[in-house]
C-alpha cells in the first residue's frame, strides 16, 4: 500500500487542457467497432474486471471509462463490500486507489488484510506480505474530513495520469463538500466525474447514502438515493447494499438449533444491480457474510478464500 499525501501540486491537476479538437473524428472510425458488435460477439473479448463471486459471471462487470454508484442505507456495509470488490480486481491485475474521508488508512488496511488472509487476526508475517504484495496494486488517497469538489476530480486525474490507477473509490459523495440540498452542485459534479471517466477509462466508484425507508427490513431501489434525482440517470451503474437487519434480528432471538440452522440459509445480505447501461441484466445477488474473513461469500457454508502472495491468486482456505 502506498500513501498519496496531500502536499501535491494539485492545481496542475486541477483543469483538462484538452480543447476538444482531438474529440471531433469521422463517425466511420467506428464501423469495424459497430461490425464486431452485429457480428462477432462471440469472439469478442470482455473488458473490465469480474466481481468476487463465480455466480455473477460476465453479467456485472467493472469496465473502464465508467461510473458506479455504491448507495445503501447507512451501516449495510457498503464500503466493506467495495473493499472486497477492489480487492478481487486487485488480483486479477488492476490498480486501485481508495479515498475514504471517514475512515483511518490503518482501519481500510486492516479490513483488507482480514480478506486477503481469510482470517480475523492475521499473523504479523502474513499482514507484512500483504502489505508488500499491494506495492504498485493499491493506494489510499490519506486525507480526512471533506474535500472540495474540484480537489477530488484533481486527485481522480493525477490518479489515473500519474499512477495508472484502474479503480478509484470515492467513499463518500457527502464529504465532497456538497450541501445536501445542493443539488445543481451534486449534478454538475457527478456530471463531471463521468467526463473524466469517459475521457480517461478510469473507473470511478462512487459512495453513496439512501434514505431510510419507514422499515429498513424493505429493500430500497435507485428511487430511494439521497440528493439528486440526476445522480442516477448520469452513472453507468447503480449498485445497492442492503444488508438482511431482518434475519439478524431473528438470529438474535432464535434459541432453536433446528430453525438457526434454517436461518443460515437465508442470505446476509443483497447486492441489488438497479442499472447498468451498457449491459441489459439487472438484478439481485444473494450473498452470506463470514465473520472471520469479513467476506462476502456466495453461499451459505460457502469455504472462505485466502490470497497465495507467491501467485497472487485466490485459494481456498489456508493449507492445514
């Protein structure tokens, strides 16, 4: 892991010099792209870095150039289950920067090392490999409390110009110093995040909160997100966490072995894909929380994954 700090230069940064002219190109540039899309797909090659979970497939995918929207009620696990996802794209060969304004880098660390290890404490020799195997993989962005709008779209364009960075997690849109009530402000700056994303093929994952319904055992939808009705229309995708308070409340209460048992089938939580538009499948995915490992697993009883450093792939369980 390597820190960015915030003594960089960042109004070099802070402005696209680019007038647009290299922008204007013939439409015919894109037939062989239009003439793939009709009549190759089947050899066409997916682009973008697959979700943690086999099940998914090539149906939900993390593509360059475009924004995700990560919303849920607050304390569903949103920026657990994002962790999680950046480091799945981690080893399947991405760069990622995370900035996260209300959370110490050591706490985003030590989270990730729960992960990796597929372990609640790992060992000091494990949690020191971890951190050398994340050199030149991920960087924490170590700033606290709100930035500004247009230091954020700085910090977003160093990442990707200078450090080649894939992912860059944005956790929150609330300490982007937006009033919640601006919503013209909110607009223009999402706005302007998919631009950069475009223009660059940085992936931007965007943090954000919903209200709380009247119960918060209801699933929200999109309609649900705090602040501007234009944030959804403007992402790519729009992901909702929605953890199962219902069934944790049913655990807490059950003293049967027969009906906890049953219970643990029941999903921890949700993954709901509300919008994807450049790809037609919307819908949810059933996940099971491990305690141990902070995972988010597939199935229930599903074995939790350890990363091997020395290949950088995922395996199953540590070996005995």
């Amino acid at each position: 892991m390597r820190l960015i700090p915030d003594n960089i230069d960042w109004q070099a940064y802070a402005n696209d010099e680019d007038d647009g002219r290299a922008d204007v190109r013939p439409a015919s540039e894109w037939a062989e792209d239009v003439v793939r899309y009709f009549h190759g797909e089947e050899q066409q090659q997916v682009i973008g870095h697959a979700m943690p979970w086999g099940k998914v497939g090539e149906r939900l995918m993390m593509r360059p150039g475009e924004v995700s929207l990560w919303a849920g009620v607050n304390g569903h696990g949103k920026s657990g289950q994002l962790s999680y996802v950046m480091l799945n794209a981690m080893v399947l060969g991405a760069r990622a920067c995370i900035a996260s304004f209300e959370m110490k880098p050591e706490v985003t660390m030590r989270n990730m090392n729960r992960m990796a290890a597929g372990s609640y404490v790992p060992t000091a020799e494990i949690i020191n490999r971890f951190h050398r195997w994340t050199d030149d993989r991920l960087w924490i962005y170590a700033h606290r409390g709100q930035v500004t709008p247009a230091r954020m779209l700085a910090v977003a364009r160093y990442c990707r110009k200078e450090l080649g960075i894939d992912h860059l997690v944005i956790d929150s849109l609330m300490k982007c110093g937006l009033a919640p009530d601006d919503y013209t402000g909110q607009k223009n700056f999402v706005d302007a995040l998919c631009v950069l994303a475009r223009d660059t093929g940085l992936h931007i994952h965007l943090v954000h909160h919903m209200r709380k319904g009247e119960k918060e055992f209801d699933a929200p939808d999109k309609f649900s997100v705090k602040g501007a009705g234009e944030i959804t229309d403007l992402v790519d995708n729009v992901l909702i966490v929605f953890r199962n308070k219902r069934k944790e409340a049913q655990v807490e209460a059950e003293k049967d072995a027969k009906k906890l048992g049953d219970l643990a089938l029941i999903p921890d939580s949700t993954l709901i894909c509300a919008k994807q538009r450049h790809y037609s499948w919307e819908g949810r995915i059933s996940l099971w929380f491990d305690k141990q490992s902070q995972q988010m697993l597939e199935a229930a009883g599903a074995g939790r994954r350890y990363i091997d450093f020395a290949t950088g792939e995922w395996k199953q369980e540590w070996k005995r």
